[in-house]
C-alpha cells in the first residue's frame, strides 16, 4: 500500500515538472506555479462557464439586437455577439496558460 502512495505522489510531481523544461528559454514572463494551476483549475472552467452562458444570452437576445442594428451604425449583433460570447472565449482558450492578462485581438505579449 505505502508503495502505490509513493508512486502515485511521484508520478504527480513528476507531470507537474516538465511544463517548465520545455518551456521557451527566451520567454521572460515570470509566472508562479501557482498561478497557473489557478488558471487551470479556477479561470478555465469559470471562463467556459461564461462562454456557455454568454452564448445563450446570445441566442435569447439576438432579435433584438438585430432591431437594433437597424439604426446607424448597424453593429449591434456584431458588438453583442462580441461581449458575450467571443470575449470569453478568447480569455478561456486563447490566452496562454498563467497569463492573466487579457487582449480582446488575441495578441499576448511574451
């Protein structure tokens, strides 16, 4: 029994050490571990949650959207499908790993 405990807090250890060997030697942000298993474990199922959501909030209010694009400047389902479904998504699958920063192009810094 000691043995399989053994091995399994190895083998977590040992998955959780490669992200940073593999990492780019010239990447000079200087992120904590910790704040990428927040990332991880909080931000991108809470993202994924607003995605879904945001995306029903879509679909329930694109009538009225599209009764507004009928007035000049004519972007109303085109800022709503924006803010509610693709700002989200770009924070949740977009965004790189620890990076809390967030871009509405998709552009990151390094």
């Amino acid at each position: 029994m000691k043995i399989r405990l053994f091995l399994s807090l190895f083998l977590l250890c040992a998955a959780l050490v490669p992200g940073g060997a593999a990492a780019d030697p010239r990447d000079e942000r200087n992120l904590h571990p910790f704040a990428i298993l927040a990332d991880l474990v909080l931000l991108r199922p809470f993202g994924l949650a607003l995605t879904v959501g945001g995306a029903g909030v879509f679909i329930a209010t694109t009538p009225f959207a599209g009764i507004a694009s009928i007035a000049p400047p004519h972007d109303a389902l085109q800022k709503s499908s924006e803010m509610l479904v693709l700002a989200p998504a770009a924070f949740t699958f977009m965004r790189p790993l620890g990076d809390f920063s967030y871009q509405m192009g998709g552009v990151y810094s390094r």
